[in-house]
C-alpha cells in the first residue's frame, strides 16, 4: 500500500513537463518588470534597463557626460514560497523552490529615441520536496524599443527571444520556444520619485513540443515609487489571454507587489508577493497560487 506522501510525489510527476513549462513562464509574470515580455516602464529621464537587469537599480541618464557602459553582468539567487507548486486546479501543494541566475545583457541607444538590448541568462530552479519539478531554463533574446515622442510618448518595443528547458537531474531537454513580443506602452511621470505605467503586448510563440504553445495577448498597469534614495517600490497587474494551438484558452490574471533595497551600486535585495489567477475553458487547468519571496542580486557593469 503506497503512503499519501508516495501518491502525493506521483501526482506531482505525472504533471511535472507541463508544470515546470508553466512555472518557467509564471516566474516571468512575477517579475513587475517583464510582466509585458519588453523593456520595462522608464520615466521620460531614464534609459530603459534590459529584461535581465532584473533589480539593478534605475540608470539615470546624467547631464554631464558620463563613460558609456553598454555591458553588465549579472548574477541572482532568490528563494521562494508557492502555495501550489505544481499549478494543479484540486489538491494544491505547497513547496519552496530557489532560483539561481547568472547572464550577460548589452544595451545602447542607436539613435536619440530609439533603444536596442540584448540578453543571455541561464537559470536554475530547484524544488525542496518534489525534486520531480526541477528544471534550468535558458534565455536568449534581443529587442528594440522606440520611443515616439510625437504620439504623447509612446514607447513601442519589438523582441524576439528564445528559450530552452531542461531536465533538473538528467538536462535532458523537454521544452524549447522561440517568441517574438510587440507591445505599447505609455509611462505618466507623476514626479522624480514616482510614475504610472499602463500598456499592451502580445507574445506570439512557437515550441517544441506544441501542446504547451501559446499566444498571449494582455494589458498591464503598473506602480513604481522611490521610497527612499535606496528603497523603491512596484505594484503590477496584468490580464491577458492565453490562446493555445490546441483549442484551450486561458484568462489569466497576476499581482505582483515588490520592494528593492540597493545596498550598493552593484548590490541590491528584493523582496516580492504575487497572486496569480488561471480561469480555463479546460477545467483542469483552472488553478490559483500565491509566491512570496527575497533575493540577492549582483551586477557589474562595463
């Protein structure tokens, strides 16, 4: 007679693939500043970071001329609770899980309003009880961004990026997406301290294998203030529509509060909750999860 522990584990690995594909992309959602798949929310002052400067603090473009540093290195390691590990719609278990990240990003403007970027990153997720959801996921992906100051500002972004998956243990690969992401969004500078960002993006993907493939199609709002000269603070929200090749379709909804303390310039720790929200036209799909976390991250940048 199996134990409930042993039927727990099976549970958990009969739905491992397509979780881990989903967690990959879930941990893109509870990041305030990639929810839109682009460059993330800027004032009228500041160059755009690139999706891998996570939490490296704001890069102010200075009135005085200051030595270009278009290369960073960057490496994070952050833990996290989940209150449904496997995104499962009934018997929801919770697991922590710790992600490493380590990537290189190149960014400059090519001309006075447009930007380009271009990242690599290699992650790794790693479970505490149910080892079977353990995955590493490459990144790599460049885009544009163009910001049309005519048309109220408006920054309009082009991506393209690619993303491999593999097996935790046995780095066998079960997963590998290639999206191209086009978007708009409309930043509302409130003060030097605080702004107000709405936008919309699509991802349109295509993968191997195709059952978890998907277009996404959504509008987000975000929050960001400067607590402090050191302290600063997002709060997000996202809706979009999941369409997958297979005629299931998911409305699906993310929170997201996080809070940075730059110890340095080239340290900074973060601390975040998210609550994510999947309504399906495939019940089974249907699932709700809460993550909260912290995480220490590094750059340097040349």
């Amino acid at each position: 007679m199996l134990l409930p522990q042993t039927l727990l584990a099976q549970n958990v690995a009969q739905t491992a693939a397509s979780s881990r594909v989903e967690q990959a992309e879930r941990f893109r959602l509870e990041t305030p500043q990639q929810q839109n798949g682009l460059l993330p929310a800027f004032a009228l002052d500041q160059a755009p970071p690139s999706p891998g400067d996570l939490d490296l603090g704001e890069q102010v473009i200075l009135r005085r001329r200051e030595k270009q540093t278009p290369f960073k290195l960057f490496a994070d390691v952050s833990g996290f609770y989940t209150s449904n590990a496997a995104l499962t719609d009934r018997s929801a278990h919770d697991d922590f899980f710790l992600v490493a990240q380590v990537g290189v990003t190149y960014q400059t403007r090519i001309a006075t309003d447009l930007y380009a970027e271009a990242t690599v990153r290699q992650a790794t997720f790693r479970y505490a009880r149910f080892d079977e959801l353990d995955f590493d996921s490459l990144n790599a992906g460049a885009g544009l961004t163009y910001i049309a100051r005519p048309l109220w500002g408006l920054a309009f972004s082009m991506r393209y990026n690619f993303n491999r998956l593999t097996d935790g243990s046995q780095h066998d690969e079960f997963f590998r997406q290639h999206t191209l992401t086009v978007g708009v969004q409309k930043t509302f500078e409130l003060s030097k301290a605080h702004y107000v960002y709405a936008g919309y993006s699509s991802i349109f993907g295509w993968g191997v294998p195709v059952a978890p493939e998907r277009d996404e199609h959504g509008i987000y709002l975000g929050y960001h203030a400067n607590l402090s000269r050191s302290i600063s603070a997002d709060l997000s929200y996202r809706i979009a529509l999941f369409d997958y090749v297979h005629g299931r379709d998911d409305w699906n909804q993310n929170l997201v509060l996080a809070v940075k303390w730059d110890v340095k310039r080239w340290l900074s720790i973060s601390a975040s909750a998210s609550g994510g929200f999947n309504r399906s036209n495939h019940e089974v799909f249907n699932y709700n999860v809460f993550t909260g976390g912290v995480g220490v991250f590094c750059t340097i940048a040349f």
